[in-house]
C-alpha cells in the first residue's frame, strides 16, 4: 500500500529551559485509510501537524508521496488543510467565499457548487459567514480542504465541540474520502473516537511517540470493557467479588475508584449484580463502560513477548550448537589474555588482567553448552567493525605469556586501573603501529593508547606513573581511546516559507472586491459627501471652480473622493490580514508581487470610477440648484482633470502600499492623510519654485536633446504632465508611493531569503 505520509524525526523548538513540544517523532500515514493522532492536550498532536506542513520551525522532514510540501508545485491540489474555523470575512456569503478560493486554487468557478452538494450546504449557500454555526463552520472548512480535490487531507481534531450528529457526518465524510484511494490524517484526544474511525493510531505523550498500532491492536490493548459499579459498601462489596473470584479460578480485577465507584475488569453485569443481591449491598449504578488504560498500556505485554521470542531463539541456538550472537551480546568471541603487569604495592589487578578473566570464563561456559547471559559492556564496544571479530577470535584462541615482548612504554602508554565491574577501554592492537623510534613488535595482542583510533575527543583523564616508567610532561593527562559509536545525524531543520500567490490573481482580487458590500457603501457615501459640499461652497461662493467640481474645501487636506480611495485601497490588504483566506492554516497573508499588482490594477480601476462619478454628480447637483453658470468647463481642464484622477489613483495605492507594509487598514489610511499634512509642507518652499521654472520649457528642452518631434498636441499632454508632478502634492505623493514600494520589495524579498 501507498505511503502517503512519511514523518521523520519531527521535533520542535523549546523554548528556553523547556523540553520540546514533541521530541523525535516518525510515523506514517498511508493510502486508502485514516491514521489518527491520539493524545491528551498539550501531547503534541498540533505541533506534530504544523511540523508536518512546514507551518512552524523545527526539525525533521516529511515527504508527501515523495516530496516534500514545499517541493510541490500546488500545495492545495496536494494536501487539502483544516486546522479550526474559517477565517472568512463575516459578511461574505458561502458561495461567494468558495468562488474566491476557486481562483486563488486556479479551479473552475463551477467546482465552488460540486463541493456545497459534497458537504451538504446547498440550502445555506446564500447565508453569511457570521451566522453560520459551529458545525457549519465545519462543513465550510471541509468543501474549502476538499476544493482543490487533494489526495490528503490534514486535519486537526474535526470534531471537537461539534454534537454526535454532526461528528457522525464528518466521520463518515473522512471514511468515504479513504475509501475512494485518499489519505486522511486526523488528531483526536478521544481514545474511543480513535478506535472508532481510525486505522492506525498514532499515541503521543509529552511530545514523545508511546505507540504505533492498528486500530485492532489499539482496541485490544488501550481500551478495555469494564462494569462500572457505585455503592454505598463499594469497599465490602469489592472484598467479595475478589473472593469468589479466587475461589472459583477466574480473572476478575477489582479496582476501587474514587469514592463509592468501583470498576470490575473480567466480569459481567450480572455476576456482580447476582453477587450484590445475595449478600444484601445496595447498588447505585451498575453499567458496561470501556475503559481507557492509558497512553502506556500494551506495552509491558509487548516487551515481555518479545523478551520471551528472544529468549526462546537463543535457546533454540545453544541446543543445536550454533553461535548465537543477538545484537544485545556482541561478546561472544572470546577475547585475547594481554599480558599482566603488577602495580607498585601488587594489590591492584591491571586492565588486562580484570578482562581476562570473564573471557574466560566465557569462553569455558560457552564451550559447555551452558548458555551465557552475563553481559560485558566493555567487550562490547571494543570490535564495533565486524570484520575485526574473526582476527579477534584467533588471536585470543591462543594464550599470551607474561613472558612476551612488549613495545617500550611512552607517555602515552599510560594506563589507569579500573575498579571490577567497571567499563575498561578496549585495547586495538589490531590497529596500532610502531613507532618511527621503536623497533615494531610480532605480538599482535598488545596496543598502546596513544596509537588507539578516536572517534572525537573526550575528556582527558590522570593517569598515575607506574614503576619501570619515567613521568613526562604530557604524561599527566591521556585521551581516552574507548571507540563509541558516532551519534546519528540531526534531522534538517524546517523553515516556514509565506503562503503561495494566487493562481489567478486578477479574478481572486475582483471576486474579493465585490463579495462584500464594504466598497459599494462607501463609493455611495462618498458621492453622497461630495454632493453635499459642492453645494455647501456654491452657496458660500469665493471658490474656484476646479475645487467645487471635485468639492474639495480649502480647510480639508483631501477631497471626500481621494479620502475614499485611499479607504478602499487600505481595506484591500487590511480585510486580508484580518481575515486571512488565502493563508488560513499560516494566518498571514503572503506579501507576493503578483497579488500586490492585481490590488494596485483593481483599486486604479475603483479609483477612477470615483473620480468621474464624483465630478459628474457634483456637476448634476450644481446643475439642478444653480443652473448652468456654476457648471462650465475650466479652460485648463485637461491640466485639471489629470491632476485629479493622478490624485485619487495615487491615494488609493498609498492605502495599497501602506497597508501592505503595515499590515492594518488603518496604516494605510495614516499614509494617505500625512501626504497633505506631513508630505507637502516638508517639499512645497524647496519644490515649488524651481519646479515651476523647470516645467515651462520642459518639451522644448526634451525635443532638442532626443532630436523629437511631437505630434500634433503632444506638447500640451506632456506639459500638463510635467506641471501635474511638479505640483506640491504630487512629489509628496510620489516620494511616499516611491519608499512604500521600496518598503514592500524588501520585505518581500526577505521573506524569500528566509
């Protein structure tokens, strides 16, 4: 069967003197079933799923079908995500927001509907997201994981505060997506929940991984049926069935639980009943329940059964004269006798000679055929290669004499005795070589320390001078040679990178600009303001009539219009970060260049619509009460009308821009009201003079430098250009568009360096 899921190594972070949330978890989920995450809360199950997605940083690496998540091209059309409720807008409806994800997943819009009828919310499809209930929600969620048609879906605990109807559905909904060939993966702290939908179950505690097992397994092992009995005599009546338990040779365990309840493992309702009525004690409560033994259960009985299969393979070994060597006695071969050396006072034995007794003592047991169950862990570690075991095995077939050569003692020959019972340090003569001063030796059972290989360094230890060997400077402290095996290498960590783009952009932005009312509301209200203070200053009079047409006072920094703009560009990123759809498993929204540029395109788009019907009503309004004086056209009305439309535009990205900076709605209204109030004040006296000189004989200038020539009218157009971006408000407005967006490339491109 298809592995799916292959989970290696996951842990997390601590944080500062606290054990990580999960510690070096590995598991699997495959094709076609349901494996559930089981433990109590704060086990770890969540960190586990965020590990999992690369949501949250760690270490370890898990692959989905082969590769890891952020390895695939599309994310969601691999691993459908639900993590809690969905973090939608309150005043978009159901359909509206699955249409809106079908263009962020680049599916067809007709695949928003499919999904309603899956999870059953077709009748609810018009309401909104804020009157939905909690299993609603659920079901909203569900099509959203499901919208994209994944092979996987991730989910943590689907059912929690949901009722029994609903978690039956949604049980069913996760059955029926494994029974079609896909891989749910769900947590749970519900150990009968677990065993009732689950095929394998994973159990966490305390962020470590206590048991792997079939849901069969699980059942048999963690959950077991019990009679839950409550009395007023609880203690007499658990003495009785005790004893006609024992008398007559049946397993029943009676545990006496808190106050008068007690549960009765073995048993039946009505042996404890019948045992009750003959002795007279008033029963309360007598029930079948199935209790939880705990995260740990089964696993004594485990490792009895394999202690006794391996018991029984090394019996089976010794009676037909095979060598047995299981991993946990890799002392088997005998070890070679090093020759003895008496200490100065002759009462402490040597290294040597504290080995060569138990190898001895080995090999005659062995030779016996009494089976040897003494373990020596020293031994152990000294042949870690196992084509050094056979050279071993013959070099210690024949004894050594104490009459042997041996290589002069160095410095670094010198050795410490060890207690009996202690760990001593292998001796590798095996792996030594002379001296470029020394003669080489023919024995082959002795080594010095100094030519011992060393895995990495360790401690240095002080060796006593023996007699016969002359103390040297560097003979005060020896490295250790005892070979260990080198510790596994650490799993690679995990980084959290943003949340893909949207597949289409364009269509994602427009579907969110127009799902709820927010902009039609406020495109009203601002023609409605608008309306109202043209005619405020027509009835005042001494105003110009560019400024009554856009109903823009003096006293204002900004038109009721640029001030709408700007609002709609702010709550085009702020409604994103509040109520984060495209990231609802990270809550962050990415800052991408393509959804940066579809907002700039649709709030350009919203501004200039503004604009016109701005000045068109306003010119109606002046019409209807005045007549037909207070509405001529200005005789510079192209100067006039491309400042106008430059200004409102440009408010609308500085909400863009700003509230993509700053991630809040009410940033990137700040940035549009400090253009006036902060911006122009700090550039009109330094800009306004020389700007208006530069600009007069601006498409003169241009035309003798790039030998041009303009078509008819061309000149006029770039001039009114020039004069529009030589005004006061356009360099504030342009400097502060300029470091916004230098703003947001930064943070953009950081987050990639991440």
């Amino acid at each position: 069967m298809l592995r799916v899921i292959q989970a290696f190594g996951l842990t997390s972070n601590p944080r500062k003197e606290l054990p990580p949330a999960l510690d070096d978890v590995s598991f699997e989920a495959r094709a076609g079933r349901v494996t559930v995450l089981l433990g109590a809360p704060g086990a770890g199950k969540t960190t586990a799923l965020r590990l999992i997605l690369e949501l949250q940083q760690g270490r370890g690496v898990t692959y989905f079908r082969g590769r890891p998540l952020h390895r695939i091209a599309h994310p969601s059309r691999e691993v459908g995500i639900l993590l809690g409720d969905v973090p939608g807008h309150p005043a978009r409806t159901v359909r509206g927001h699955l249409r809106m994800l079908c263009a962020a997943a680049g599916v067809p819009v007709r695949r928003a509907d499919e999904v309603l009828e899956v999870v059953g919310l077709v009748s609810l499809r018009d309401e909104r997201l804020g009157t939905l209930s909690r299993g609603m929600d659920r079901r909203l969620g569900l099509a959203c994981a499901l919208l994209a048609d994944p092979h996987t879906l991730v989910l943590d605990d689907p059912a929690d505060g949901l009722s029994e109807r609903e978690s039956r559905w949604l049980h069913g909904m996760l059955r029926a997506h494994a029974a079609q060939g896909g891989t749910v993966l769900s947590t749970t702290s519900d150990p009968k929940e677990a065993a009732r939908i689950a095929d394998r179950v994973v159990t966490l505690d305390e962020g470590r991984l206590v048991a792997d097992q079939e849901a069969t397994d699980f059942a048999r092992t963690r959950l077991r049926p019990r009679i839950a009995v409550r009395s007023p005599h609880a203690a007499r009546l658990a003495a009785l069935l005790t004893k006609e338990a024992r008398t007559a040779q049946r397993s029943v365990e009676v545990v006496q639980e808190d106050g008068n309840r007690l549960s009765v493992y073995g048993s039946t309702c009505a042996d404890v009943g019948e045992t009750a009525f003959r002795h007279g004690i008033l029963v309360h409560q007598l029930a079948d329940e199935v209790g939880d033994m705990g995260p740990g259960a089964g696993d004594e009985l485990m490792e009895a059964q394999e202690d006794g299969r391996s018991a029984s393979k090394a019996r089976e070994a010794v009676a037909i004269g095979a060598p047995h060597t299981p991993e946990a006695e890799p002392a088997s071969s005998p070890v070679p006798r090093q020759p003895m050396e008496r200490s100065p006072r002759g009462t402490e034995p040597t290294p040597d000679e504290t080995l060569a007794e138990p190898a001895a003592s080995n090999a005659d047991d062995t030779a016996s055929g009494n089976p040897r169950t003494e373990l020596i862990p020293a031994v152990a570690e000294r042949r870690p290669d196992a084509d050094e075991a056979p050279s071993s095995a013959a070099d210690g077939a024949q004894p050594s004499t104490a009459g042997q050569a041996q290589p002069p003692s160095t410095a670094g020959q010198a050795q410490r005795p060890f207690p009996a019972g202690q760990a001593q340090p292998p001796s590798t003569a095996d792996q030594s070589q002379p001296s470029s001063d020394q003669d080489p030796q023919p024995a082959a059972d002795t080594a010095t320390l100094a030519d011992a290989p060393v895995d990495r360094p360790r401690r240095p230890v002080e060796a006593p001078t023996r007699a016969g060997h002359p103390s040297r400077k560097n003979a005060h402290h020896l490295t250790s040679p005892r070979t260990l095996r080198p510790l596994p290498a650490l799993p690679p960590p995990i980084s959290v990178r943003p949340a893909p783009s949207p597949l289409r952009p364009l269509r994602y932005e427009l579907r969110r600009a127009t799902g709820i009312s927010t902009g039609f509301v406020t495109v009203v209200v601002v023609l409605l303001v608008s309306a109202l203070t043209a005619l405020l200053l027509a009835r005042m009079g001494h105003t110009s009539q560019s400024r009554l047409l856009a109903a823009w006072p003096v006293e204002l920094p900004l038109p009721p219009a640029a001030l709408g703009a700007g609002l709609l560009g702010a709550l085009a990123f702020g409604d994103e970060f509040r109520h984060p759809a495209l990231a609802a498993d990270r809550g962050t929204v990415p800052r991408r260049l393509g959804l940066l540029t579809a907002k700039l395109l649709v709030t350009a788009f919203t501004a200039l619509m503004l604009a016109f019907l701005t000045v068109g009503c306003d010119a109606e309004v002046l019409y209807l009460v005045y007549g037909r004086e207070l509405t001529q056209v200005p005789a510079d009305w192209l100067r006039l009308s491309a400042s106008w439309i430059a200004l409102v535009i440009g408010c609308a990205w500085a909400g863009v821009l700003a509230a993509g900076v700053f991630r809040s709605t009410t940033a990137g209204l700040a940035a549009v009201v400090a253009v006036p109030v902060v911006g122009v004040p700090l550039v009109q006296k330094a800009v306004e003079s020389a700007s208006v000189r530069a600009a007069a004989g601006f498409s003169v200038r241009l035309r003798e430098v790039f030998l041009l020539q303009w078509p008819f009218g061309g000149e006029r157009y770039l001039a009114a250009a020039v004069r529009v971006i030589a005004q006061p408000v356009g360099w504030a407005l342009a400097l502060l568009l300029t470091a916004l967006l230098c703003a947001y490339l930064l943070s953009t491109l950081r987050s990639r360096v991440r």
